[in-house]
C-alpha cells in the first residue's frame, strides 16, 4: 500500500546534519501570518448566496481552526460537500485580498537567519494554503494542511507531524496561535511555549462593520510611485527607510507589493534594479492582477530622493490612519450590539494602529542625515598653514655695537 505523501516543504534547514541545538517554531496561518479575513468573508457570502445558508459570518467565524465539515455539522448545514467546494471555489477567486500582517516578512527572515527552524501548521488545504504562504517568500521546514495524515486540530497530529519534519523537541517548541482548538491542540501535543497571536486584536464576532470605501488621491499615487523609482534607482537607502516604512503605509495594493519584493531583494543582499523587481514580482504572483510593463514603468529609475518620499508616504498614510480610526471609533460606538469589553478593544486598537503610525514618523525625522556624496573631481592639495619666519632682533647702536663685558674676579682696581 502506497503511503499517502506528506504535505511538507522542505528546505536546507531541516537537513538533519544541521539540526542539532536548533529553535523551532511552529505557526498558524490564518490570522497570524497574513490577514485573510477578507477571503474568508467573501467566500462566506458567496455559500450563503448559491445554496441559500442565513448563517452569519461572525458565527462561522467562531469555529474556525476547526475541519470544515465539523463545523458544518456544529452549525447544522447540510450538504457539507457542496458547501465545502464552493467555499474552497471562492476563496481560491479572491485569494489576492490576503494580506501578510505588517513586520511578519522581516520577523520570519530574521528568525531563518539565526538558525531558527520554521513549520505552519493550518487547517487549510494544501492547494489554498501553498499560494498565500509563497507571498512570505519563506522556507519553511514544514507545512502541515488539512487533508493530510492524522487527524486534524485540535488533535495534536500535525503539530506532532510537523515536529517530526523538524526533527524538534515538543518541550522546546514554541507554538503561535490565534484560536482556541490552536492552543489545545498544542497543550495535548505537549508543547510547553504556547504563544497568543494579536492579543489586542478584535475579538471575534465583534468587529466593527466595514468602513466605506476613500475616495482616489492621486496625489498619494503620485508620491508612492516616485517614492518606488527613487528607491529602484538607489536601493542602498533601504537598509534606513525600512526601520520606519512598512507595506501597509501604501494606498495601492500594487504598490505595496513592489515594496515587499522590493525589501525582500535588499534582505537576500541581491541586485536591485527594474528587472529584479519584474522577477520578484512574478515569483510572488503579483503579475496574476498587473502587468510586467507597468511594474517596469513603476520602478523606472529616477533622480528623486527615496528619502523625501518615503516621509511623504508617511505623512499620507497618518492622514488616512486619522480617519480611519476615528471612524471605527463612531462606527463601534454606535453599534448596540456591541459588549463593553469589546467596545475598550476596538477603541484601543484604532488607537494603537495611529499611535503606530506616529512613531515611525517621528523615527523618520530622528534619523541621521544621509553622508554627502563624494565629488567625481580629484581631491585638492589641502593647504597647509606654516608659522611666520622668526625675525632677528634689531640692535639700536649700530651693527658694530657690542656691549661691554662685565669685569672678573681676576681683574685689578
């Protein structure tokens, strides 16, 4: 009987040779990598339009973590197959509305470079799971997914699967999880380090509703399209901006992923011009909603200051965050069926998010000024400043003056 065969992918790191004293960390995916609660939602609606469900978002979003078909059955639908492939169906159609949470690309390379063994563990498909995770542009050691042997959380199966990928000690791992079948799915697999994802995050079912839609600035187009040919054209400058910008602060989604292959390249150490980001571009799918001419177009080089633009960018992402968060702040308030304990939640997270914003705004302007840069003219003979001459005294009786000597002991009277 053939075995059924892994859904693992493997990297350098997980060579057993080299995995003696090393740290692993296991992840989940949805809600702790990247943000694909608006896939989930879109899919959602499109089950409850085609096979006419009037089960909210909010409820099924409870069970999430969990098989589908259990939560199906805990939700009392029928014809979970339907269900399911639809489901899966759409969220495949609207896959490109996920979004890697702020910082998690840079966090995972660091940890890669340190020696850190990596493995996600999701209750996804492989086939859904695999194009989400390749926009992390990460190795990961081991990818556990829905489908796959064993049972799933909150079993503990495939974090022990995962470990075993690893070839890792449950009782120095250390797990990262935002629902509750995460963390008893790793307390059963006796996982000691068991990590909560976005504590301050909204709880579920208490989200406010969806803000409305910004009308176009052209201007911050503008900006962020000359902030991307600056940075093409000197990418050396990164290594500073990236401590104070991050993908979030760009309007256009296309834009901010030009950013990410743009921050990805300078982490690799890899050249940096308009047709590196072009390969980048394609490796990470940001072509399936574009095309090559207009990233070609976008990172053409320029004379601009990254620098300059990149504050600017700021300065309109703090504009909106403003907004933003004094909407959800209205829309939260307004809500009756809205708890207090999660009326506090959503208030401090709009605020943190413009706190956020604020500080590295303040960090741009705290930064160093850029070293001037060295004239192509040869260096000048630096002039050197030499004492005056010493000038003799002048005798006032004439040169041949000389004054008398004073008498000795031996002289006579």
């Amino acid at each position: 009987m053939a075995s059924t065969p892994r859904p693992a992918i493997q990297s350098r790191h997980t060579d057993p040779a080299r995995r003696g004293g090393q740290r692993s960390l296991l992840l989940d995916l949805d809600g702790v990598l990247l943000d694909t609660r608006p896939v989930m939602q879109k899919a959602w609606g499109a089950v409850q339009q085609r096979h006419r469900i009037e089960v909210p978002f909010e409820q099924y979003e409870q069970h999430l973590g969990r098989p589908f078909n259990d939560i199906m059955r805990r939700l009392t639908v029928t014809d979970a197959e339907a269900v399911h492939q639809t489901y899966s169906e759409a969220s495949k159609a609207v896959a490109h509305l996920a979004r890697p949470f702020d910082g998690v690309e840079e966090v995972l390379h660091t940890l890669v470079a340190r020696g850190w063994l990596l493995g996600v563990v999701t209750s996804k498909p492989l086939d859904r799971a695999a194009p989400l995770l390749a926009q992390l542009g990460c190795p990961f050691g081991s990818v556990r997914a829905a489908g796959g042997p064993g049972r799933s959380k909150p079993a503990p199966d495939p974090l022990l699967l995962a470990l075993v990928d690893l070839c890792a000690d449950p009782a120095q791992a250390t797990f990262v999880g935002d629902m509750a079948v995460d963390h008893e799915a790793a307390r059963r697999a006796g996982i000691s380090r068991r990590w909560r994802a976005h504590s301050g995050a909204t709880p579920r079912g208490g989200s406010p509703p969806p803000l409305r839609e910004l009308p176009p600035n052209d201007q911050r187009h503008a900006d962020e399209q000359a902030f991307l040919s600056a940075v093409t054209t000197r990418p050396n400058e990164l290594g500073g901006i990236r401590s104070y910008l991050s993908p979030g602060d760009f309007a256009d989604p296309l834009h901010q992923q030009l950013y990410r292959c743009l921050t990805a390249l300078h982490h690799r150490g890899e050249p940096i011009d308009p047709i590196t980001v072009l390969w980048e571009a394609q490796h990470r799918g940001v072509l399936a909603s574009t095309t090559p001419e207009t990233v070609l177009t976008t990172c053409a080089r320029s004379g601009n200051d990254p620098d300059y633009w990149a504050t600017r960018i700021l300065d309109h992402a703090l504009l909106s965050t403003t907004a933003a968060s004094a909407e959800h702040i209205k829309l939260a308030v307004d809500d009756p069926t809205m708890t207090p304990q999660q009326l506090i939640t959503v208030c401090r997270r709009a605020l943190r998010d413009l706190t956020a914003v604020r500080l590295r705004r303040h960090h741009a302007h705290q930064r160093p000024p850029a070293p001037p840069l060295r004239s192509s003219r040869p260096p000048t003979q630096r002039s050197v400043t030499r004492p005056p001459p010493r000038i003799a005294p002048v005798n006032p009786f004439g040169p041949s003056y000389s004054a008398p000597r004073a008498p000795t002991s031996s002289s006579s009277r």
